[in-house]
C-alpha cells in the first residue's frame, strides 16, 4: 500500500515512522530539508521537498501510485488544498486531512453542517481529523470516570478499556490475577494488559499484581465503572480548573460546565475577556505557573487541574505546581513525546499527547476494512484493535475456528468478542467465531498489527 504523507512535523513523522515498521511503502513531503534527511536516515521511508500542495511536487512523491494521502501539515489550508488537487488530478482513492479551525466543521445553522462541504462536489476530503475535538473528547471521558488514566471506547461504546494505576494499598497488590473475581467480587472484567516499569506485556491468570503496574481492564461500560468504584472510591468530582482558555480549554470548558463547576485562568487578556462573554464559569486572567495566585485560587479544593496551553513547558510546570499545592489530580496537555515519557516520573497524573491521539484516528482508516478501529494504550508502545470477522471458513483462518485455538501472532491476545450482542471476556472462550463477530485484539508489540490484519482477513480466492 503506498501512503503519501504531507508535513513531517510531530504527527506526520509519528504516522511515518509508525506505517514504515509495518511496512508500507511511505512518502513524506515538507519543506525542510534537514527535517526529511534525518528521518530519511533512520526510516525506511522516500521523501519529497517542496510545498505540500503544488501539482509538481505531488507528482514528483507519487500522488498518481498513492493509495492514501494523509494531509497533517500545519496549515489546514494547505491541507484541503492539496486533497482538492489530489483528487482532480490524480485520483487518490482515500484523502485524510487534519483540520483544526473549527470553523471550517461546525454547525453553521439550524439545517445544514458546514461538514457537507466536504464531499467530492466541493472540498473531496473523505476522512476530516480535528485534534482538539479529539483531545477533548478525551478529557471528557476522564472526567466522566475518576480515577482512570485512560478511557477508551469499543463497539460504539458498548466496550469500554480503563487504565488504573495500582497504589501499594490497593487490595490487588501481591496476588495473583486468577483471584480477580474473589478481590472485586460482582465485578465482571478481563485484564488485558499491563504496564510494569513503562513496558507493556499481555498477562496470564498467574501474574501477580505489583504497586506501580498499570493495569488494562476490559469490560462492558457498566462494569467498567464497577470496576473503578471497587478500586478506587472517589467523590464525584466538583471542582475544575484549567489553564489555557485556547481551542481545547475553551471547549472543555463549555462542554462540562452545566455539571461541573469551571474556573480558567488565561494568560492574554483579551482572549480571557473574550470567553469570559461566552462561558457562565470564572475566568482569570494571570500566569497559570504563578503559585500565590493558584494559592489565592485555593487550587487545593479542586479536583482536576488541567493544563491545556499551547506550551508544553508551561502545561508541565503549572501541572506539577498545582499537585503540590493540593490539587487532587493533574492533567498535562504534552505536545513533545520526550516531554511525555518524562512527565509519567513526576506528580503528574495523566499526560495527554495530541499526536498519540491524532495518529490512533488515522491509522484506523489506513488499516483494512475489517478493522473498525485502532486506540493506542498509554504511551502509544501497545496497541488495541477492533476486528469483523468476515468471510466463509474455507477462506478464512478464523471464522469456525474456537477462541482458545487461533494461532495468534507473538505478543498479541483476544480480550473480547461481541457474538450476536453477548460479549465473552478473555481468550480462552470455547467459542467459534463466525461472519459478523467482533474480536478486541491487544498487541504488546504494535508492530504486529500487520500480522492481525492478516489473521482476520479473507483469502484471494473468497473475491
């Protein structure tokens, strides 16, 4: 499959070096030169200089032999732009740009979503990704469920995964998994995955559970939340504060604010009075990493702090200040992946990595139609996917087949199938699968992916 990229920035070079390990045959184009030379010295990747929307230089990367253009520049102008010219004069069969002004996608009136104006009859984008919706998306279901370091959703929601954290006090230190059932009694979920020491691996029912692992806990949404009541007995939250009244604070703030009450502390003046006129919580204008403000503030009576600015030293710093002045949980919005493996050693609780989410939305288009979706777990290392199961058994190396007895790839286990509304935990279900199934697959190692594409697709002969 040959995907063309376009911007080699932190998101472009994320998807490259991610779809160059399994594989694919990957272009990238940007202006920087000395940008493309260093990743061309260490990804088995082709690369084009030049601006990322003129005819010429999408030829001169391939647009004509791409499968996919992945349009993740910084500018969504020349995003659009180049998905209309490979549409017009190449024919791309699959366009994917990142849009980040929201005036370009949201609702213009009471009828009409701006949204139509992407189709082939106008702007031919097939697959829109906005970053700050996605991040705060993410924050939402956060909040929705304290105590979780991520959230993320499966079969339209039906499916829910939740990290936690386990502490030296939580009643499952030192036993083993096979006792789950006897430690959260009533609680129906599958430990799919944990993170020890920042590595991932796929557990068996005699791990034992260690302070400090990060464990993965699959399940149906209501015993999800079961689940975190059991380990982690939190008042609900009242209380959120979040510095930076940008795009994602600003929207955080409007989404949650009939539940929650907001305070948001913004740096520029005329943006603080600007949302101050459009949201009923307190807006303070000031430095987020000035502690006798956040002291004056009582940050200690708040629940979540969440530094969500544009400036990751800023994000960190005011993050870590509030948690020692008394906030009960910090989130640290992190645009650097360096900065985030740093941030998981401090007393921020959650990094949140705009890249890691954009990248987990795209790769769900570029995998093969029978993966409903692909979320990255933690720090990006591991990786879930969403599987139909299609196909007749004489095509197929899994349909017929029992659960237990599918030869999966190394470092990757089954945490569920849906089969006809019935979900079945685990992997060691007697159950065949059959036409229609949906299958939660968990890769320790994401560079397997390829390999679980294989496994679940059809033969050539089946077309």
């Amino acid at each position: 499959m040959n995907i063309l990229i376009l911007g080699a920035g932190r998101t472009g070079s994320t998807l490259a070096e991610q779809l160059a390990s399994e594989e694919f045959d990957v272009t990238l184009v940007d202006r920087d030169e000395r940008r493309l030379t260093e990743l061309r010295g260490r990804l088995d990747i082709q690369t084009v200089t030049g601006h990322a929307s003129q005819p010429d230089v999408l030829r001169e990367a391939g647009a004509e032999d791409a499968d996919m253009l992945i349009a993740v520049t910084s500018s969504d102008e020349v995003n659009m732009v180049a998905c209309q010219v490979c549409y017009s004069l190449f024919q791309t069969h699959q366009k994917v740009a990142r849009i980040r002004a929201m005036a370009y996608t949201q609702r213009s009136d009471e009828t009409k979503r701006d949204s139509e104006f992407f189709d082939s009859d106008h702007m031919p984008i097939d697959v829109i990704v906005n970053p700050e919706k996605l991040v705060t998306e993410q924050i939402e279901q956060l909040l929705d469920h304290p105590g979780a370091l991520q959230v993320l959703d499966f079969c339209d929601g039906r499916l829910q995964l939740v990290a936690v954290a386990i502490d030296r006090s939580d009643r499952l230190v030192d036993t083993p998994l096979a006792s789950l059932s006897e430690r959260l009694p009533g609680v129906r979920v599958h430990p799919a995955a944990i993170f020890r020491r920042g590595q991932p691996f796929l557990p068996n029912p005699m791990t034992t559970v260690e302070p400090g692992d990060e464990i993965c806990f699959l399940g149906e949404r209501d015993q999800i939340a079961l689940t975190l009541a059991e380990l982690r007995p939190v008042p609900p939250l009242k209380r959120i504060t979040i510095a930076g009244g940008g795009n994602i604070g600003f929207q955080l703030a409007q989404n949650i604010e009939a539940r929650l009450a907001v305070r948001v502390i913004e740096f520029d003046h005329d943006r603080a009075e600007q949302i101050s006129r459009q949201i009923n919580g307190l807006v303070i204008h000031g430095d987020a990493t000035d502690a006798e403000l956040l002291a004056n503030e009582n940050i200690e009576r708040t629940d979540v702090f969440c530094a969500l600015t544009n400036d990751n030293e800023v994000n960190i710093m005011s993050a870590l200040l509030a948690k020692r002045l008394g906030a009960k949980q910090a989130m640290s919005l992190i645009a650097k992946p360096a900065y985030a493996d740093l941030v998981h050693a401090t007393e921020v609780d959650i990094a949140i990595s705009p890249q890691l989410a954009t990248a987990s939305a795209i790769l769900t288009h570029v995998r093969r139609g029978h993966v409903q979706s692909v979320q990255r777990l933690r720090r990006g290392i591991a990786e879930a996917m969403e599987v139909t199961v299609t196909g007749e058994a004489r095509y197929s190396r899994v349909v017929g087949r029992p659960v237990n007895g599918i030869r999966l790839p190394a470092d990757t286990t089954i945490g569920a199938v849906v089969h006809e509304g019935e979900v079945l935990l685990g992997g060691n279900s007697e159950h065949r699968l059959a036409t229609g199934d949906t299958v939660i697959v968990f890769l320790a190692d994401r560079r397997r992916s390829r390999a679980v594409e294989n496994l679940f697709g059809v033969g050539l002969s089946y077309f």
